[in-house]
C-alpha cells in the first residue's frame, strides 16, 4: 500500500510518475501494466479516497500537536495550544501543504487496496511464464 503498487499483483504501479512532486503527480494508470487489473473500477470510485485523505490529515494535525507538545516537555521550545495558536496552525498547515501530493497518493492507494484482493494464483501464472520464457 505503502509503495503505491497494484493491489492486485503488487508489481505494476498506481501512478504514471513515481515521484509525488513531479508534474502530473495525480495521473493514475488506467490498468496494470503487470497483470492488468483495471484502476478505473467505476465512475466516482475514488471518491471514497477523501474519506482516508480526512483521516489522514487529522492524524497529521494531531502528530503536530503532539510533537510541538513534546518539544516544550523536552525544554526545545515553549509552546501552550491557547498561548501559541499561530505556531501550530502555521506548521500544521506548511507541512499539510508540503505532504499533500504524498497524502493524495496514499488516500488513493489506500483506498483500491481496501476493495481489491491480491491475487497469488495470478502471480505464480506470471512466475511461471517468466521462468518458461528463460
């Protein structure tokens, strides 16, 4: 899920461009270029994603909070949630803006693999195949 591969195969890629801070970074293949398991399930499939893009934003807000929190534990920085409100809005939101083409492709990752299943027997055909061509 991590490495933005196929759910089906875990080999083919998600994305056109591997680095999430090149242009086009959102361009998904339309299938797998291993197995060919299709990507554009439905129209709106991806829709879904924004509910795990919202999860993961809180929990990027909430690890803020708690690192600047351990910083003033840790003597680093004096920080109080009502006495600095500007520092963590302002870090929360350089680093939301910072992670987004990241988030964005996790979401979407994270997303396909929930509904689709590895498929082994596939692999092992694709092993076989590959073995056979030696």
């Amino acid at each position: 899920m991590l490495t933005n591969r196929c759910p089906s195969c875990h080999e083919g890629y998600l994305f056109v461009k591997s680095n999430p801070y090149a242009s086009g970074f959102m361009n998904m293949e339309k299938k797998c270029a291993r197995c060919g398991a299709d990507f554009q399930r439905e129209p709106g499939f991806y829709f879904g994603a924004a509910y795990v893009s919202y999860a993961l934003t809180v929990a990027l807000w909430v690890a803020v909070v708690v690192a600047l929190y351990t910083f003033d534990f840790i003597g680093l920085i004096s920080y109080g949630f009502f006495e600095n409100p500007v520092l963590t809005i302002v870090l929360g939101i350089t680093l939301l803006v910072v992670l987004l083409p990241v988030l964005y492709r996790l979401s979407r990752s994270l997303w396909i693999h929930m509904f689709v299943q590895r498929n082994d027997h596939l692999r092992s055909e694709t092993s076989l195949d590959d073995d056979s061509a030696e």
